[in-house]
C-alpha cells in the first residue's frame, strides 16, 4: 500500500514538473495574442484567453500524462493499480523505441513480469490488478524497445 502511494506521488510529480515545461510557452503565447488584441474590445480578450485555455490545457495533458484524460478523469476514482517496488514513472515516461533492455531497466526498474507477447516479442509489465488499473508495459523485440504501452485500462 505504502508502495502504491509513494508511486502515485511520484507520479504527480512527474506531471506536475512536464505540465510546467507545457504551461509556461502556452502562457507566453497567451499573452503575446492579447497584447496583440488589446485594442479590441475586452470582451472578445476575455473570451480569446477562455479558448485559448480551454484548448491548450487538455492538449498539454494528452501529451505528458501517461495515462492521458481517461487516466485523470478516471483514475482517482477506481485506481487499484499495484506496481513495481522499484518502478520509476518518470524514468517510464523517457523510455522509447530502439532503447536496450539493460537501459530501460536501469530508468525505470525490474518490472514485476515479463512474458512472452507473441513469438519473438517480450513484454515487460511494472503494474497490475484485477480492475482498473495503469498500464506500464513496454514491448522488446531482439532486446529493443518497440513500443510503449501506457493507458489507465477501464474494467
């Protein structure tokens, strides 16, 4: 339980430092189309920046989280997920594809299994549960990354 939290944590972490990295030149731009639209009317400011916002900030999100929007509309929710003692979310989201097996085990942690995927392809898991739950599995094919499987799975 302990170990769930601390990931969680962890994790929040994480989104918080890359939705930080998204926010500020979203913020830049903001601010350089209502300096541009300052001689309009305030009302079509107002509504600009609510736009503007409206589209960025779930934009931003999908790009960073690794769960994606389901993940934060539905993960506070129904998260039982349980994860590997050592797993490093932030080392998850640098994984990708051509990366050797021995590196993605130094970023992100022994996985709590690994299986065969289908005839030539191995897959390695950091998190599992009965329900809902996040996904961290990354796909090797002769020691490579191949893809990147992160979603929050919806039972």
């Amino acid at each position: 339980m302990l170990t769930s939290v601390t990931t969680a944590l962890h994790d929040l972490a994480a989104y918080a430092i890359l939705t930080t990295l998204f926010a500020v030149p979203l913020t830049a731009i903001a601010i350089g189309v209502l300096r541009f639209a300052r001689r309009q009317w305030r009302w079509r400011r107002v509504l600009l920046v609510a736009v503007l916002i409206g589209f960025a900030l779930p934009i931003a999100w999908q790009l960073i989280s690794l769960d994606g929007l389901v993940g934060l509309l539905f993960g506070s929710f129904d998260d039982r997920t349980e994860y590997a003692p050592q797993y490093s979310a932030i080392g998850f989201w640098f994984v990708h594809d051509g990366m050797p097996e021995a590196e993605v085990r130094e970023l992100v942690g022994d996985p709590l299994e690994t299986y065969v995927h289908e005839p030539g392809v191995t897959a390695w898991r950091w998190t599992r549960s009965g329900n809902s739950y996040r996904v961290r599995v990354v796909l090797f094919r002769e020691g490579r990354v191949i893809r990147k499987i992160s979603e929050f799975y919806l039972d």
